[in-house]
C-alpha cells in the first residue's frame, strides 16, 4: 500500500504541489492533477463556460495548432486529457518513463497558454450543442438533472456543468480567455507523478516546465453556500414522448468526503445497492419483482455535500409500483439497518478490492490525488482496512436515519 515512506510530496516555490510514487515494475508512467477551476465559478448566463475553457485547451497554444499537438502525442504512443467538475478542471496523462519530460513539456504549455482559435472554437461549440441535444433525449441524463435541481434547489450543485444550449451559444471566445486568466494558475494545483522515475526527477521536470508560471492575479473560488433540506417529498416527471423506457433517480443529500461519517455511508450504501447483484435494491426491484432492467443505489460525496440516490431503468408503465417499492426498502433500510452478515460480507469485498485498484499506476496517481484533495493522510491506505472494520451496525443505522427520511426524499421521473 502506498504510505509516507514511499510517497514524496513537495511544494513549488509557486505553489504547485507535486505527489510522486516509484513503481519500477512498469515501464510506464500515469501523471494526474487538478487545479480549482469547475463550473461553481460560471455565471448563470454563460453555464458551461469552465467545461468549455477545459474542452478548448489543445485547440492550439502559441507554439503548437490543434494537429501539432496530438501529432506530437501520437508520434510517442502518449495521450493527454483534460475535463472540468465543478470544483475543478482535472487533467490526466500517460506514456512511457522516457517520454515523461515531453508530456510535461505540452501539458505545461496547453495550461499556461492556450490561443483558443476562433475555427476551432466554433467546431467544439457544434460538437457540445450537438452533446447537449442527445443529453435531451436520454432519460438517464435528464432524470439526474431533474433530480439534482430538486436536492439542490437554489444551491450551484443543481446547475448542469455542460450548461445549456442558450448558455453554450452566448460563450465567445473572450469569455474563454478571461475565464482561463482568471481562474487557471497554480494556486491550489496539484500533480501526481507515478512510475518508473525516481522522486527527485519527477520534481525537477515539474519545476523546469510548470515552475516559472506565476498567477499572482489567479481569483480564488467562490464559497460553497448550504443547502436548504427538503422538508417534505417533492416528485417532477420530465417528459420525453416517444420512449419505451423511463428513468428513476429517488434520494437525498448525504455526506461531504471529510465527514467523519463517511465510510458508515459507503458501506450503507453497498449494502443497500451496490454489493453482488447491486444490494438489496437490485434483489428486491429487479431480481425478485422484475420491475427494472436495472437498479442500485449509489453515493457521490466530494468537496461539498453528494446526492446519495437510488437509480432505477423502468417500463414505463412499472414507474409507480417502483417507485413505491423502492421507498419501501428505503424504510426498512433506516429502521431495521444492516445485518451482521451483510457488513461483514461487504467490509470483505472493500479491503479485498483495494489492491486490485493499486495495481496500476493510473489507480496509484488517482489515489495520491484523493489523498490531497480530501486531505486524508499520506497513511490513509495503511490505515484503510482499520477503518472499514472499525465501523458496526449501529453507526450504519445512525447515517441513515440521519440522511435518509423516506417522506423528504426527491423522485425524478425521465420519460413518456
């Protein structure tokens, strides 16, 4: 398991914060990082703007076209990537240990000076309007849309980060490169650097190419208001014609990462939908009633408060009888709990499932990445099969009689 004898962590004199771990098993190597700028910073007018500032960075820098860039990729097997969240623009990479300083090189280069051309602007403008239109017509996509205005209404987690075609449409490139000037520099970035290099390396190729970027007029993120709890259920059926199914998405809002209570919830909810054949959501909607072609739950903590929900694919003519079954085990999961048997059972499968999410460099660099971001410890994965038997029934029941009340919960319906 990772650890503080074998993670390096080090400090730039701008402020970037470079993670590394040596795996000299693999000829390759995984680069991970993030810096704050999501979607939280859009204006209502113009939401989108941020996943757009993301999408638009390899459409051309000062030095390279659009083509250059991925020829150059291409050229040494390796690729680069890039996606905004709402707190953040995460960025990722991968090639071989001799063509590290190369990647870094354009990663680098794309972060600090992207060119935003007009043509290419107008191509991914298209591609996203052209997203937005099939996002439209799927009712997985529109039953979490509906569901996530419902949990946090007046809140920014209830704004879509891809935004909306009149809010796509009103972006000019201006707005690209304000926003980028804004919110992109290295306060608060972070990098993580895992494979067959040592430490010491990894940091002088990070200091030579991203070291002299300064950002003293970098804007700091807004604040994260609270949201107002629901104080009774509220249901929306957005309507989609023409459809043969129709989606479901039933819950609540549940714990930030750093809650103290977080690991009861996660394994609260593989108990309730995710473990064998998804919990007991799937054993009771699906596999004994045959009411979904699908159904678990699942939980989404972050930096902020997630959506602990329930999703379910239905005919449409089932949506009812589903929707009343699943509140119905949604009750009996917050007065009965959880039997001993059920947590041992999953408390089995979460330490036993860990080393197979290390196995890579990819999983190694997004866990350096969870540690900084939540601020875990750099011994958390040491600590993590303490962690998850340290947690009994009784706090599994308290997380859910604390988050779930089945007479406030928000039922979002995608469909005829």
């Amino acid at each position: 398991m990772p650890g503080p004898d074998d993670i390096h962590r080090e400090v730039l004199s701008n402020g970037v914060i470079v993670l590394t771990r040596p795996n000299f098993d693999s000829p390759s190597v995984s680069v991970n990082g993030y810096l704050f700028a999501g979607s939280l910073t859009d204006p209502d007018e113009k939401l989108g703007l941020s996943d757009f500032t993301a999408a638009a960075l390899m459409r051309g820098t000062h030095k390279r076209s659009f083509d250059a860039i991925y020829n150059e990729l291409e050229s040494v097997g390796a690729s680069i990537g890039f996606d905004s969240l709402t707190h953040t623009t995460s960025y990722g990479g991968r090639c071989l240990v001799e063509d590290l300083g190369l990647v870094l090189e354009l990663l680098a280069e794309i972060l600090q000076y992207p060119t935003f051309p007009d043509t290419e602007v107008e191509k991914l403008r298209a591609q996203l309007l052209t997203g937005l239109a099939i996002r439209a017509q799927d009712t997985g996509d529109m039953a979490s849309l509906t569901f996530d205005k419902i949990i946090f209404d007046g809140h920014p987690y209830a704004r879509p980060g891809d935004g909306y075609p009149e809010t796509i449409q009103a972006i000019t490139r201006d707005d690209l490169v304000d926003f980028h000037r804004r919110y992109y520099g290295t306060k608060g970035m972070v990098i993580a650097v895992v494979g067959a290099v040592e430490p010491a390396k990894v940091v002088a190729e990070v200091e030579r190419t991203l070291g002299a970027w300064k950002s003293a007029d970098q804007q700091e993120p807004p604040g994260l208001p609270s949201h107002k709890p629901l104080t009774k259920t509220v249901q929306e059926h957005y309507k989609i014609a023409g459809k043969s199914q129709s989606d479901l998405v039933i819950g609540v809002v549940g714990p930030k990462r750093k809650d103290p209570e977080y690991m009861a919830t996660s394994l609260g909810n593989s108990i309730l939908g995710q473990f064998g054949l998804m919990g007991r959501i799937g054993d009771v909607v699906r596999e004994k009633s045959g009411l979904a072609y699908y159904a678990h739950s699942s939980l989404s903590p972050g930096i902020g408060p997630g959506a602990w929900e329930v999703n379910a694919g239905v005919n449409p003519t089932n949506v009812k009888k589903a929707t009343d079954l699943i509140v119905k085990e949604l009750d009996r999961f917050v007065k009965r709990g959880v039997t001993a048997e059920e947590l041992a059972d999953n408390q089995a499968n979460y330490i036993g499932r860990l080393p197979l999410s290390l196995e890579s460099n990819g999983g190694v660099a997004g866990a350096l990445i969870n540690i900084e971001r939540y601020d875990l410890g750099l011994d958390y994965y040491r600590r993590y099969a303490d962690l998850v038997k340290s947690v009994n029934r009784d706090e599994i029941l308290k997380v859910a009689k604390k988050y779930i009340s089945p007479d406030k919960l928000a039922i979002a319906v995608a469909g005829p």
